[in-house]
C-alpha cells in the first residue's frame, strides 16, 4: 500500500512473541526478565484480531519475521526478533511460512493491513566481536559483507553511528556493508519477493539511521510499499532529513514531549506546542509519520506516570493530531513494565479485555477519526493547528475536530475554559465524544467548556455523528 493509504489508518504494534499463544492459554506465565520466547505465534495473532480490529485499528506492525539466533544469549533468546542470522528463512518460533501467509491473508480478509518490522542494518552473533564466524551467516557468509569491528561510542558522530557495530559482547550487532554492490542488489531482490510473497502492506525499518542515508531510497522504491524508519532521535532536524529518503520516520521527535507533558501535572504545554509545530515546518510530511506514546523499547505510559487521566490524554493526542495513530500493544490495559526486558509483557495476561478504559477510549477515537475522514477527505490533509492554550491545556483543531487536551490531572478543580477560536460557526452543537457530552459554541463563537477530572475531550459537530455509531442511540 501507497503512503497516502496508510495515513488513513491506525496501526496496533505486535510483539508476536508476546501477543497471544497458538493453545490461546491465557494463563502461560511469561516471565520478561527472563527474555525468553514465551510462546506467541502468527496463529495466535489471527485467533485475536477481533481484540485489535474492534479497537478500531486498521493495520498491525508484527516483529521482524526471519531467522534469529537459536539458544540463548547473555541476553537470553532472541523472542523479540532482532537477532537475524538468515534473510531467507523464517523465524520458526513463530510460525510457519503458511501461517504468516495465513495472518496476511486474515488480515487482507478484513480490509486491514499487514506491516513487518525488518532489519537491513546488522547481523547478531551470540559473543564478542573476535569469535564471529561469519560462515554461519547466510548469503552474507563472509567478513567482506560487514563493516570491520568498531564500536557505536559517540551518537553524535554519523559516520560511526552508520559504520560500527550497535550490540556488545553478548550479541555483537555485526554492521553489514551497506556500501557493497553484492549487499545493495541482495537487499533489494530480498525485499521486493519479501513483500510479495507474504502480500505485505507497509515495513518498519530497524535501525535507520545505522544505515548510510544514500542506501533508502532505491530500496523502499523496490519494496514498493511504504516504509516507515526508526530513526531513535528527538532532535526534529536530525529526525526530518530522513523524510527525504523515506516514506515516513517513527515520531521520535514529538515523542520526547509528548511523554513528558503528559506525565507530570506540571510541566508547561509550550514545549510540546513548539515541537509540534517546528515538526509540520521541518518534516516534509507529517501526515506519515507514526504518531506514538510508547514501544518495546520505552517505558509504558504506566511507567511515566499512574494517572489514568494523563494517559488518556497522551493517548488522544496520538489519535487525534497528524500523523499515523500507533499504538504498541499492552498499553491500552495499563501494563506498566518500565526499560527493555520489563516493558514487553504478554497480552494474554489480561485475558483480552475489552472493557479496560483505555482500551474503550482508544476505541472511540479510532471510529472518529475514520468518521472524520469519511465525512470529509480533506481531513487527512489538514494539519492540526494549536488553536488556544494555556500552561496546562490546549485545543487542537484537525479538519471538523477540536481536541481539548490537558496535564491537569484527575485532582483538578473544576475549570470553565474558553476557546476562543475554536473553528465552528456559531451556536454549532457540538459533542464531546469521549464523555457522550454535549457542548455548544457561543454566539460569539467562543467554546466554554467545563474541563473536570482532567480528562480529554474530543469535540465533532452533533449533526455530522448521525450514522457514526458515535455516542448514540440518542
Ligand atoms: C539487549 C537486551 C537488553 C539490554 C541491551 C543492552 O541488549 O535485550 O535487555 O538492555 C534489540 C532487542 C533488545 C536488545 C538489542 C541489542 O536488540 O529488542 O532487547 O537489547 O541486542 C532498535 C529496536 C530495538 C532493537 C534494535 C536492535 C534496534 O527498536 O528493539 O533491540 O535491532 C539505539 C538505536 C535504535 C535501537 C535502540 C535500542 O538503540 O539507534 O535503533 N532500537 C540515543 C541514541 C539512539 C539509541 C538510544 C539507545 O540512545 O541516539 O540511537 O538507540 O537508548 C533523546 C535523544 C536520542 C537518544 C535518547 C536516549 O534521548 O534525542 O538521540 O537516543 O533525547
Ligand atoms: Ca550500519
């Protein structure tokens, strides 16, 4: 699929070996500080998308597919999938060729899409640089496909950071020569039948900018879907440059504000606003960047912070403003594991619950935002526009939708709020689609809202929710 298709959906990331299980046994222990396999597989995942399409979303992100290191490591076994050793071969821990065709499929059935996380970057290898034995790897099976050992020490120098080794002496992240021809014309036969013989949608690239930039573009033009880089950077120009090679970038850059205006009662709007907005200058389009509050590699929403009503809030900015809402599994049933290996429990534990408050919320801002589009396609294009704030709320307009989000926390006192130029003509009723809550824009066409209990509101205009779905019957 096209990069202007996936800005119209909303993707749930998958950690396949910690979704669900092929006996669906809610009860398996898994144990992360363990960092073991805990048994989830592509089987699983089809016997549980009910739980993930009814949350609205349109599309998942699964881990990376190929083989791995086998045994265990000095950081355990290789469940979370980025320990390749072999592009031609599946990791069979999760399944089977035809059940990944089989989850395709599925998925494909129910008009959803289907993104892999792969890796172009490195190779692993189980102990330290001197002991590699570079005949193991397959179709890259000697030392002239690498880059030489040296270590990544100094992130702010590009040429390490794209030239040494990512890993340590439990699993050296041996640095494929990505400046080969042999490596470059591999890489690019290996996506193209990759993306073909699994009929997949869209690639979440590891490790992005470990790779020289040069190398991008051909490659996502011959994996012919859109590519989205993790780029782990917070700095909006490091971060936007990428978009000039590939489709899309993780959001790393509103990440970093995002997390942290929403995890602390405190902590003024203004920093998240001037990100917000030097992101839609900098980025060539942040209608395909993935919008997100957390992933397997940062601390839950939970961990940052216990408040429910925070999360809600960071959860429907990452809904609600531009960009591809991405939400990693887990955190709609409050899971609260903080650094890698804690953050990546199994879902099964919550025994798929459908009536977690997150999850019923992240529910309704999905429909919405589809409705939203539906209704209007222009709204896929608009940028959301900060249209007031004070230092600890904002109002976010994006097309007929007006987000009022704030920090304030369930302990606030009751708070009447003007939003002074919120959009709609005058006297438009409105409805506040997270508390089923109507509003009313003033003659004047100011919007007074009651904010309570700090939590979000979502505003869409009454008359346009006829057939939603939405907060209805009435
Ligand atoms: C293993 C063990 C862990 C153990 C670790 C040392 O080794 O499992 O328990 O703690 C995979 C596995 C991991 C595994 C690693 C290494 O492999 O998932 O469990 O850890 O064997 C991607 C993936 C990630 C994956 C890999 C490797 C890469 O999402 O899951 O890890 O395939 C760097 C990379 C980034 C990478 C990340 C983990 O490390 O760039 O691609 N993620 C700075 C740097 C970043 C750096 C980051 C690390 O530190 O600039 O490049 O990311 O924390 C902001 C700045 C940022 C700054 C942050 C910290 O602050 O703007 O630049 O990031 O303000
Ligand atoms: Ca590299």
């Amino acid at each position: 699929a096209t990069p202007e298709q996936w800005t119209q959906r909303s993707i749930y990331q998958v950690l396949t070996d910690r979704y669900a299980r092929t006996d669906n046994n809610h009860s398996a222990k898994c144990n992360t500080t363990e960092r073991v396999y805990c048994g989830g597989t592509y089987r699983g995942v089809i016997n549980n998308l009910d739980y993930i399409a009814d949350m609205g979303f349109s599309a998942i992100w699964i881990s990376p597919i190929t083989y791995n290191i086998e045994g265990t490591t000095g950081w355990g076994e290789a469940y979370h999938g980025y320990w390749q050793q072999d592009l031609f071969k599946l990791n069979s821990h999760f399944g089977s060729v035809e059940d990944l065709k089989d989850l395709s499929d599925e998925l494909h059935r129910r008009k959803m899409y289907l993104m892999v996380d792969i890796v172009v970057n490195h190779f692993a290898w189980p102990g330290p640089a001197n002991e590699v034995v570079y005949s193991k790897f397959a179709t890259f099976d000697s030392a002239s496909f690498f880059h030489p050992y040296c270590i990544v020490s100094d992130y702010d120098n590009q040429t390490m950071v794209e030239q040494c080794w990512l890993g340590d002496k439990n699993v050296e992240l041996v640095d494929v020569n990505t400046e080969d021809s042999r490596v470059v014309s591999t890489f690019q036969g290996w996506i193209s039948s990759l993306v073909s013989n699994y009929s997949i949608d869209g690639l979440r690239i590891d490790t992005a900018k470990h790779v020289h930039k040069s190398f991008w573009p051909a490659f996502n033009k011959d994996a012919g879907v859109f590519s989205t880089g993790e780029v782990l950077s917070g700095n909006v120009d490091y971060l936007c440059d990428y978009q000039n090679y590939l489709d899309s970038l993780l959001n790393y850059a509103i990440y970093y504000p995002l997390t942290q205006t929403f995890s602390s009662t405190t902590k003024n709007m203004s920093g998240l606003i001037s990100i917000h907005q030097q992101i839609q200058k900098s980025c060539k389009s942040p209608k395909s960047l993935l919008t997100f509050a957390s992933n397997h590699d940062q601390p839950r929403l939970a961990a940052l912070t216990p408040s429910l009503a925070l999360r809600k809030n960071a959860l429907a900015y990452t809904m609600m403003s531009d960009g591809i809402p991405t939400l990693y599994q887990g955190d709609e049933q409050s899971f609260s594991g903080r650094s890698d290996p804690d953050n990546r429990e199994a879902v099964w534990v919550s025994g798929f619950d459908k009536t977690a408050p997150l999850y019923t919320m992240i529910q309704t801002l999905n429909k919405l935002r589809s409705w939203a589009g539906r209704k209007e396609s222009s709204y896929w294009n608009a940028m959301s526009e900060v249209v007031w704030n004070d230092s600890n709320a904002l109002a976010m307009r994006k097309g007929q939708v007006v987000a009022l989000l704030t920090n304030k926390g369930e302990n606030m006192s009751l708070e009447t709020v003007k939003v002074s130029n919120p959009g709609y003509a005058a006297s438009t009723k409105l409805m506040d689609v997270v508390a089923c809550q109507e509003a009313m824009v003033g003659q004047d066409g100011v919007l007074s809202v009651n904010m309570t209990k700090g939590e979000p509101q979502v505003f869409y205009p009454l008359d346009g929710l006829s057939w939603s779905g939405i907060c209805q019957p009435w």
